[in-house]
C-alpha cells in the first residue's frame, strides 16, 4: 500500500493506455455522478412535500356529516344529522387522547362564497367561523394586528381576520385595515389582522381569499344555533389520528342515533394518512434510485474489471517474471485490486464532486426562482458516506476477477507466452 514501486507501476499502466483508461474511468464517473444527481434531485422534491406539511399538524384529521344510508332504532336511512356544541363537550370529556378539537363553520357551506363590502367595494370570499386553535391545524402567517382568541370567543366579538386577497381588494394600496369594518350579510365585523398563507400555488390563492370570525359569534351572528358544519382533530403525540378518527365516529354515532356500521353517514379526510402515502411514495422513489444509480454504477465498474482482464493479459510475462523472483499470489493480487480501487475511486470522487456542485447550482436557480415543490436539493451526509462505501467496495470487486486470473498464471507458461 505505501510501497513507491507499486504506485509508479499503476501510473505507468494507466498512462500506456490513456484513451482506455479514460473511457472505463468515465463510466465510473458516470454512475456515481448519476447516483448523486437521483438522491439529490428526490430529496429535493421531498422537501417540497414535507414544506406543505411543515405549518399543519399531519397527525390530524377533519371529520363532517352526511345521511345516513342505514335504518337504526327505528329512524330511516336518508336521514340529514349536524352536529352540536354538546359534542365537543362529549369529546373532551370521553377522549382525552383528541389533543385538540376545532369546530368550524363556513358561510355558505363548504366552498361556499359569499359577498363582502366595505363601503363600495365588494367581492366573493370565504367567511369560516373558528377557534384559536385552528392554528394548530393549518397555520397562518399573521402580517398585521392579531389573530383570533379566547376572550372573543366568550364575548362574542364581531371581530375579523382578514386575507390578504380581501385587504387587496375592500382596501386602497397602503390603507390600514386594521380597525376598520367589512359587512358580511348586513352584518359589520371589526378587522383585527391580517394574515397570508405559508402555502404555495392554487391552495395559497385560496386561503388568502379567507376572513375568519370567532366560532360563537358566527353561530350567534348567522343564525346557526349550535350547529357545527365540521370539526378538525389533532391527536396527541404518538397516537395514529386514524384510531383517533374510529373513536370520535364511533362516540358521535351513539349520540345521533347513527348505525355503527353506517361508514357513510360521517366523511373525513385523514391528514395522517396522507402524508404517510406520500412518505412510502418517497421510500419507492429512494429504493428506485439506489437500483437504477448502483446499475449505472456497474457498467462502470464492469469496464474496469474488463480493462484489467485486458492489461493482466498484456502483462502475462512480466506477472511470470515477477512469480519466478518470487513473488507471492497475495503481492499480485494486492497489487491488481489495488489498481482498481484506484481507477474507481478517483474516477467516482470526480464525479461524486461533479453531482455535488450541480445540486448546488440547482439549489440557488431554485431559490431564485422561489419554487416550492423543489427544495434545497442535495445528498445527506450518510448518503455521501454510503456512495463512498460504493466506490471502494465497487473497486475491489472490480479487480476479483482480473486478480483471481493473474494468480492462476504458471510461471513457465507465462514465460514462453508470446
């Protein structure tokens, strides 16, 4: 290994054949720079997944009713049910592993638009009724004022917070909204905030064309009674939302007289679920890229091993000349195996380098770009260590082959080879 002899001898082979050299070694280049670019360029697109999930709780879920297609206690199927403000009571008290659950309502129902004003101004948005602690289920950023809280819930504020989207278009360019009133149905709300999504694209248009209001004002305000159009459910640490889910179905069940095994008479949308999906897609995508980067890899290292078939061929004397001096099989071998280590190892640093600095340059066009579904692509550090662990496995693997056929060469043969 530290022998200067053995390190002239590999820089004289590889120099006599420097096209072939170059050729095998960018294959070896090729794979791992490959390799790197996949890893890279997955990881990237998982953070662009995992920042949409990063200001919401995703082991939550969201929980709405709908008829009833089963007969139960005498009540028809068909039948329309709400839910009521005693079923939070209920939730609270009978499933302490719900760590948080927000009941909500939207004007219109959901997806519903309603009219707005503000003096002659006007326009189409949402107007959802909620609790503070909405914002443990999909955050807002708050860029003036406040936003809702728990004394305007008890004393009923007529209160509102307001996207962005609405400021934009009840309000002039550089006017305050904070303090001023917007009329909703004839009703005059008080803006106390203002806020824009973390979200990107078609969702973010959409939640900035939002106003929230305290959940028991819009009840009182709009003629709900205690009616809830849905609640979200964040479960505690540890515990699956899903289970969570079953229980709240199930409680709810009992109190309105629904048929247990009436799976149509709630709808939901599990959060949890989700972004597991999206997590095992993720897992496939890795697994499908340490497959498709270590094939690529292999041709390379195959052209290595053929090369040095080629070269132990070439060297059939000298390998007899040096067995006849005598040499051991192991000095041969070392020897072999340890040009090939070389040749891939130098030839995979390259392009581990060359993988690396690409990402790089991607990461600050995506930056500049401000895009959101492709995010801080590069390779974590294990990744890099593991690709290292490639390389040299790949080299002594490389050079088995070539060593194990120099080893079998007579000495007497070798000598009288032409």
């Amino acid at each position: 290994m530290f022998d200067l002899d053995n390190w002239l001898e590999i820089y004289e082979t590889l120099r006599r054949n420097k096209l072939r050299t170059l050729l095998t070694a960018f294959g070896v280049f090729w794979g791992i720079f490959m390799l790197v670019l996949m890893l890279g360029s997955g990881r990237g697109l998982e953070n662009g997944v995992d920042a949409g999930f990063a200001n919401g709780a995703t082991n939550s879920f969201f929980l709405w009713t709908r008829r009833t297609s089963m007969p139960y206690r005498g009540l028809p199927p068909g039948r329309n049910f709400d839910m009521q403000n005693g079923d939070l009571e209920a939730i609270h008290a009978k499933l302490p592993e719900a760590r948080i659950v927000a009941p909500r309502n939207q004007l219109g129902g959901f997806g519903g638009g309603n009219n707005v004003t503000r003096g002659a101004k006007s326009g189409g948005f949402s107007v959802m009724g909620d609790t503070p602690d909405i914002l443990a289920v999909q955050a807002v950023k708050i860029l003036d004022g406040r936003f809702l809280n728990q004394l305007d819930l008890e004393q009923r504020r007529k209160v509102a917070v307001i996207g962005t989207r609405v400021r934009d278009v009840l309000f002039e360019p550089g006017e305050e909204p904070v303090g001023q009133s917007i009329e909703v149905q004839g009703v005059y709300f008080k803006v106390v905030g203002v806020f824009d999504s973390f979200q990107s694209g078609q969702r973010a248009d959409r939640d900035v064309q939002t106003i929230y209001i305290p959940f028991t004002t819009f009840q009182a305000a709009f003629n709900y009674g205690d009616r809830i159009g849905w609640l979200a459910v964040v479960s505690k640490p540890g515990i699956p939302a899903s289970e969570v889910e079953t229980r709240v179905r199930t409680l709810l069940s009992a109190r309105h007289q629904v048929a247990p095994q009436d799976e149509r008479a709630f709808g939901s949308f599990n959060l949890e679920e989700e972004y597991d999906k999206i997590q095992g897609l993720f897992t496939g995508i890795r697994l499908l890229v340490w497959i498709v980067g270590i094939g690529t890899l292999a041709a390379g290292v195959i052209g290595v091993g053929n090369i040095l078939l080629i070269t132990v061929k070439e060297r059939t004397k000298e390998l007899g000349l040096r067995r006849a001096v005598g040499a051991t099989p192991f000095d041969l071998v070392a020897q072999l195996l340890l040009e090939a280590t070389v040749l891939t190892s130098i030839a995979g640093y390259f392009g581990l380098v060359a993988g690396v600095a690409l990402l790089e340059l991607a990461d600050v066009a995506v930056s500049k770009a401000q895009l959101t579904a492709f995010v801080n692509p590069g390779v974590r550090f294990d990744s890099a260590l593991q690709a290292l662990g490639i390389l040299v496995l790949s080299g002594l693997l490389a050079g088995l082959i070539p060593a194990q056929r120099a080893v079998t060469i007579s000495p007497v043969e070798a000598l009288r080879a032409e």
